[in-house]
C-alpha cells in the first residue's frame, strides 16, 4: 500500500492545483496531479497480470491493453482508485468543473488501467456519453499518466481538439504526474492520433476514471452510446470515417444488450 496516502493533505494539494478553463469546453491540465512520492507509488506498482494481452487492433486504435476488473488491480491502483472515486474528490470536480450530483462508476466501465505500446494510437474522437442500463451521463474524464521519462520524440502526447475540428487547443505529453480532466459531450474531440515511436518494452501507461449524473429520461437508441471518430484538418486520414462511426454503433448496441 501507498504509505502517507492521506485523504484530508490530498483534498487540499487537490483545491490549489486544480483549476478548470472554460474555453472551449471544461478543461484541466496540471504537471502536478499527486505529490511526488505518492505518484511514484502508483506508477511502480502499475503492472497488468500476465493473462491481459493487447485489444484487437482496428483502425482506430491500435496496440492498447485496458483492464477495469478492480479486484484484478494491484493494491496501490486500488488504493487510487477509491480515492479518486471518493465522494471528497468529487466534490472538488464538481466545484471546479461547476457541475452538481456528479458519481463514480465502480464498474470503470471503458476506465482503469490503459496501456499503449510501439506503434499504438487513438485517432482523434468524440466518447460514448450513456451507459444505458444505469441510466448514466457521462460528464467528465479523468487521465492520470504514469510514464518515468518519457520522450518527447516518442509523441503520445493527448491532443484536444475543438468542436468543429479547426484547432487543437491543448497538447499534453503523456509524461508521469500529468493529468487532463475535460467534459464529456458530443463535441469534446480528443486522442492520440499518431503512432508512437516509444522503445520496445515501455508502455503509454494511464489511469482513466469517468463521472456521471444520473438521467432517468428516456434511453432509447442514440448514436451517444458510441465513440465518434473524426478527422484533424490538413491531414490524410483513413476514408473509415462513416463506417467507423456505424461499426462502433453496431458493437455497442450489441455489447449494451448484456450490460
């Protein structure tokens, strides 16, 4: 376990350093997410159990290991995860971000534990916004990365785009202590686009954790249970778009029967 992992110090390095941007959605980025013997607890320990192999590569994202069993974690990825789901830290997104009766989701679902290797990349987009069976909004995302130097000619740096796609307004190196919280809507455009050139035997390693409101309206069929994927201006990309986009809608509108 993490030792001087204390709730009430970790509320308060959390109120100075966290400070949300308006323009143009909700935004934070810090250098500075844990103190610095706290953080490196957490990336030491980040270790996935030899059973977990990489996703299925497909267009869009390529090279990715993700685990969100909590009970698979090692002691101290739990030992984070409750923090960062527990109602005090909570109540600082919702004060910094100005959003009310915001919730964890235990079940981490797309969260946890992510890891890209050589090669991988996440072409720029939009994420899912229900988890229709909770009856959830997604509302905000949380990405703590935990890469000991990190270079910044392997790229894997996270870029946020704007709305319509014209400009990538904040770049963030995915290096160890950096943290990037944003809203989640339709239009909140994010990835790693690129593939990185990182040595083989090192991983672009995150912990990611979303937060929700609860909406009790209608869920029926909408294309805001799957991931939109778009493309940068000026760059050749892919001609998958639309059928990115429909075979993303096909894959969750099964998945979601069983949820």
């Amino acid at each position: 376990m993490i030792k001087n992992f204390n709730y009430d110090s970790l509320i308060q390095h959390h109120q100075n350093v966290l400070n949300a941007e308006k323009y143009p959605y909700g935004y934070c980025s810090t250098n500075n997410f844990f103190p610095k013997d706290i953080i490196q607890s957490i990336s030491n320990s980040f270790k996935f159990p030899e059973t977990i192999g990489s996703s299925s590569d497909i267009l869009f994202q390529k090279t990715k290991r993700a685990l969100n069993n909590y009970n698979l974690f090692p002691n101290e990825i739990k030992q984070t995860v409750d923090y960062l789901n527990s109602r005090s830290f909570i109540n600082i997104l919702e004060e910094k971000f100005k959003i009310k009766n915001l919730v964890a989701d235990p079940d981490l679902f797309g969260g946890g534990m992510h890891e890209s290797r050589n090669g991988g990349y996440l072409k720029i987009h939009s994420d899912f916004i229900y988890i229709r069976k909770k009856k959830l909004k997604r509302m905000l995302n949380l990405l703590v990365y935990l890469n000991e130097n990190w270079d910044k000619n392997w790229g894997g740096a996270i870029e946020l785009w704007d709305q319509k796609m014209k400009s990538n307004f904040l770049k963030v190196y995915p290096k160890i202590n950096h943290a990037v919280i944003f809203r989640t809507d339709t239009e909140s455009n994010h990835g790693f686009p690129d593939p990185i050139k990182c040595p083989e035997g090192i991983g672009r390693k995150s912990l990611a954790l979303y937060y929700y409101v609860k909406d009790n309206s209608l869920f029926k069929r909408t294309k805001y249970f799957y991931a939109r994927w778009k493309r940068r201006p000026g760059i050749e990309e892919p001609k998958f778009g639309d059928n990115r986009n429909l075979f993303e809608r096909l894959k969750n509108n099964f998945l979601f029967r069983f949820k």
